[in-house]
C-alpha cells in the first residue's frame, strides 16, 4: 500500500508539475467545457444519480450493508470477503487523502453542479470509492458465485465506476486525467487487498515438469508411515480388491487437503492407498512403476492441469480409471467436465459415479518429445502468457494471474504459420495465436473452443489473429457472447469457420500439423515447453477412462460408460456422434 500511495503521488506531481502545458494534457480541459455546453435537465439529473451513489454517504451506506449481508446470511459468515471489501472502500480513501495533501490540482475551470470540497481534483475520490466497492462485489460475485448469471452481474457492477467517472467530468468536478488516476487507485486497491483476503485456498499448480521447487513431500497417515494405509472413517467398509495411487502435488495439495483425500477415499472402500508426490525429476512421482506392478484399481490426481497431464501420459491405454481432486491454478479439465470446484467434494462424487472414455492428444515437435494432453496445446500468445506468469502472482490470484500476464503480451508480432489437417493440403496463416484443444472453456467459463468434445474423436482448432483496436473488440465480443450461451452440440459438416470479423477461425481434425516460420513458445496443458517451430498432434479416441459422478451434458451429448456397471444408470449410454466439421452456426 505504500508503494501504491507513492505512485500515485508521483503520478499526480508528474501530471500537475511535470505534463502540465504538453500533449495530451492541453486536450482534456475541452471535455469538461463541451459537456458543460451541452447541459440538459435529463443528463443533469442523470449525472446526479450516479454522483450520489459514489458520494460518501452512498458508499459508506452500501459498504456497512453489503458487509453486513456477508456476515449475516447462511450458511456461515463470511468474514474473508467482508474484511476485504470494507478493507478496500477504507484503503483506497485513506490512499486518496494522502495523495491530496502532496498534490494541489484545482478543478475544471466550469460551472459546477455539486460542492467542491476542500481537496485536490487528483484523484476522482468518487470514482476510486466506487471501483473499491462496485468493482469489489464485481470481484466477489465473479469468485464465489455459479452459474453463467454472474458473468452479467459482475458486468453490471463493473460499469457503475466509468459512468461515475462520466458524470463527475460531466457535472465539471474533474478532469478526465483525475478520473482516469481515481480508476486506478481502486484497482491497485483491489489487487493488493484481493492477494491478502481472498487468496490461500488451497495452493496453486504450477507446472509439473517445472513448477515444483523441492523433493516429494510427506503424505499424511500415520507418523512415519506416509505409504501405509490408515484406519477407515466408516465401520465395516468395504475394500474393493485392488489399490489406488494419489499422485499428489506438494505445493498444490495440501497436507489438510491430503487429509481429507485419505479419509474420502476410505469411506468408499479404498483402504490399500499408495501415496507418491510429484518431483522435478519425477513429474508423476512413482506412479509407472505402480502401473507396472499391477492391482491399480485406480489413480487419483491431486492438483492442477499439468499433474493431471502427466498421469493421463501414463495410464492413458491402459484401462485404469482416473479420479481428479482439483486444486492447482487452472483445473481446466475439471471444469470442463463439470466437476465441483470443491477438491474433496470432486472426489467424493466421483467415486460414486463411473468410468467414461474421453480422448487425449499426443503432441510432439522439434524439441518437445512425445506426451499426451487431456485440455490444450498451443504455441504463441497463450505460451507467453502461461510463460510470464508470476509464481507468487498465481499463488496468491490463482488463474486471474494469466490475465495479468495476457495483457504485457497484446501487442507481440503475428506469427506466420502453416497448418495441415488429416494429411490434406497445407493451409497457410498469420496469428497471434493456435490452440489445438479437446475441451473448450478456458477459466471464467470463456468458451475458446466451443464445439470441443472430449469425447468427439477429433480436436478443435482456433487460430486467434484480432487486428487493431476493432478486432479486439470483436473477438471480445464474441467470446462473451459464447460465454453467457453455449452453443449446441451437434457439429455439421463443412469447412473452417472465421468469425468476429476474421480475429477467430475455427478448423476440426483428427491430426494435426502446424509449422511455423520462426520458433515461437509452446505450451502443453499448461506446462510451458521449449521453444520450437513444429507441433503434430494425434487423437487418440478414448484412451483415457476417467471416474465422474455422471457424463456431463448428458442431455446434449451423451457419452459412453466404459465400464458397463450400474453406477452409471443415471445417464443413460450413447453412442458419441460423428466426427464432424464447425460450420457457420459456430
């Protein structure tokens, strides 16, 4: 907080001592001057609203009683997102004042409509109040909600800060600078009391090959015995013959987690349990070595997208089920199948649900020796993201981290590349970015991919190519818009498919080959890989039985059980549709 309070005096002193007379500073006085020229009594009575609501009595008011529903309503208090959301309406005032006292900026030499109180016009104390407590809910709706409603709930809240900025010019309180200054006060507020309040439950995964600092770690049981199993939670439990290896990342799983997977496992009659963490040098830890013993009745991967990768690599074509307990950054996987963001909660559900099929692809290239993925592969855009994302930044933000990495890379140069889909003709490109994925929403419900099935027997393909300021914009646009409403199931044939004004084009193939004329980054399930100027990927249909509590989407795309026993009469069985291309309808 005291850095934050000191970049914003100096940005204040730069903007009133330094700038003060140079571009763009010489243009922001005639938006004040033109609103004021073209007053009405509907804009004026507008502006007022929305000045109320950021003024201090208003937020104070919403404050106390957003604080006091968290703190209230069932099915327990929830003191981590009332402390940060008075925290932050608190903080970034107290930053707002100190700014104040460094910095003497006067007001927009207009007529204005509200009081002037006694304080510098740097920076818009009513709109950093109104990011802290509108852009906060935004913040809380976003992480704790369900349900594609809370995509257009936190859009609502985050609108209110720019229209209050937008009335505060307009009523000649502020320059557009001190809006701008006001904005970003209550999101530097935001992001520091957010990586303090809202952060530590449950570690992050980073990548396995990569992300993992020490050796494996003590699995919790019984004192010095980590590989033995303890005493079941549940009188007369029943084992069912065979034993389960947890693969469990150190930094992602914790020992509490750990805990609770144990006894999770034992109530459903696992009592032969063979722990083993994930290493540098052995990023699935012992479990080939299990596999190859035989007896594994089943494997559970306890922490994010890259530990799942690597025991996918591993069983997959072997017929031992894979159970997931979500708890690294992304959990792209579980998410896409549906799974609760709960780990243990996963779990459990899990064991009481059965085994279905679903494909894994098999990427190699220059540099990059074969492996399978269960989520996405991609090189450009996306691998610098996942490259440049901070380790501390993901374990205190989780996914939003990536974001804050995307944003450094949006102006990298296109890549030019060539694509070959089923051995037919190349296909020549220039993009930002190539996902190859066999699911498709990426963190937030973002729908990448929206006719991925990871049961399809193909992989979907989007080269991502906006061009300018516009084509950001409507491949945003897009992407929300698929986001809120998912696309139908069915796929059609036809060829590929460009949308949003040519920034998304889509392709369908079984294999893949993408060349590119300079090495560029690549990423694998997002595990970052060496640079490369190749990857081919191989679908492989099925090869992977994973445990669900039932098939997701059933109702829209049945999948196949594979194991043929009544714990999956809740859905019932199908055979997966056609392979097929996107058309227009994407």
């Amino acid at each position: 907080m005291a850095a934050q309070t000191t970049l914003m005096v100096l940005l204040g002193l730069g903007i009133t001592r330094v700038a003060v007379g140079h571009w763009p500073l010489t243009l922001e006085d005639r938006l004040p001057q033109d609103f004021a020229a073209h007053r009405s009594p509907v804009g004026n009575g507008v502006t007022a609203g929305l000045s109320l609501m950021a003024s201090t009595e208003g937020i104070i008011g919403v404050t106390l009683l957003c604080v006091a529903l968290l703190l209230a309503l069932p099915p327990a208090p929830r003191w981590a997102e009332a402390v940060f959301l008075g925290a932050s309406v608190a903080v970034q005032s107290a930053v707002f004042l100190v700014v104040t006292f460094f910095v003497e900026r006067p007001r927009p030499d207009v007529a204005q409509l509200d009081g002037a109180p006694p304080t510098s016009s740097f920076p818009s104390g009513h709109v950093g109040a109104s990011v802290a407590l509108y852009g906060g809910l935004a913040v809380l709706v976003l992480n704790r909600a369900r349900g594609p409603w809370r995509y257009l709930a936190a859009g609502v809240l985050l609108l209110v800060p720019p229209a209050v900025g937008l009335s505060r010019v307009y009523r000649g309180m502020h320059h557009p600078s001190d809006v701008l200054g006001g904005l970003l006060n209550g999101a530097a507020t935001l992001l520091v009391l957010g990586s303090v309040f809202l952060s530590g439950r449950g570690g992050a995964d980073g990548p396995a090959p990569h992300g993992v600092s020490g050796g494996a770690a003590a699995v919790p049981g019984q004192p010095g015995q980590p590989g033995q199993p303890g005493r079941s939670d549940r009188a007369g439990g029943r084992g069912r013959g065979g034993r389960v290896v947890v693969v469990r990342h150190p930094h992602g799983c914790p020992d509490e987690l750990a805990a609770e997977v144990r006894a999770r496992l034992h109530r459903h009659g696992f009592t032969d349990q063979r722990w083993t963490s994930t290493t540098l040098d052995r990023p699935s830890g012992r479990l080939a070595e299990e596999c190859a013993a035989g007896g594994v009745e089943l494997v559970v991967a306890c922490g994010g997208d890259g530990t799942v990768r690597v025991c996918a690599d591993v069983v997959a074509g072997t017929g031992i089920p894979l159970a997931l307990v979500p708890c690294g950054t992304g959990n792209l996987l579980a998410r896409n199948l549906d799974l609760p963001s709960d780990p243990a909660t996963a779990l459990d559900e899990a064991l009481a649900g059965g085994d279905f099929g679903i494909d894994v692809g098999r990427v190699e290239g220059d540099g990059l020796p074969p492996t399978r993925f269960t989520v996405m592969a991609g090189a450009g855009f996306d691998a610098a993201m996942v490259r440049d994302a901070s380790p501390v930044l993901k374990a205190h933000l989780g996914w939003a981290a990536y974001a804050l990495s995307a944003a450094r890379h949006l102006r990298d140069p296109r890549m030019r590349l060539s694509l070959r889909l089923d051995g037919g003709r190349r296909i020549r490109r220039r993009a930002r970015m190539v996902v190859i994925g066999n699911v498709g929403a990426l963190q937030a419900g973002l729908q990448l991919l929206p006719r991925a099935r990871p049961d399809s027997g193909r992989m979907e393909v989007v080269l991502f190519d906006p061009r300018g300021a516009a084509g950001w914009l409507a491949a945003a646009a897009h992407l929300a818009a698929r986001t809120v409403r998912r696309p139908a199931a069915a796929l059609a044939p036809g060829g590929p498919v460009s949308v949003a004004a040519g920034s998304l084009e889509y392709f369908s193939a079984a294999r893949i080959e993408v060349r590119f004329a300079r090495t560029q980054g690549r990423e694998v399930d997002g595990d970052t890989m060496d640079d490369g100027s190749r990857l081919t990927v191989d679908t492989e249909p099925g090869a992977l039985r994973i445990r669900l509590p039932r098939a997701p989407g059933a109702a829209a795309t049945p999948w196949r059980a594979t194991d043929g026993t009544s714990r999956t009469a809740r859905t019932a069985p199908a055979t997966p549709a056609t392979p097929t291309t996107p058309t227009a309808q994407l």
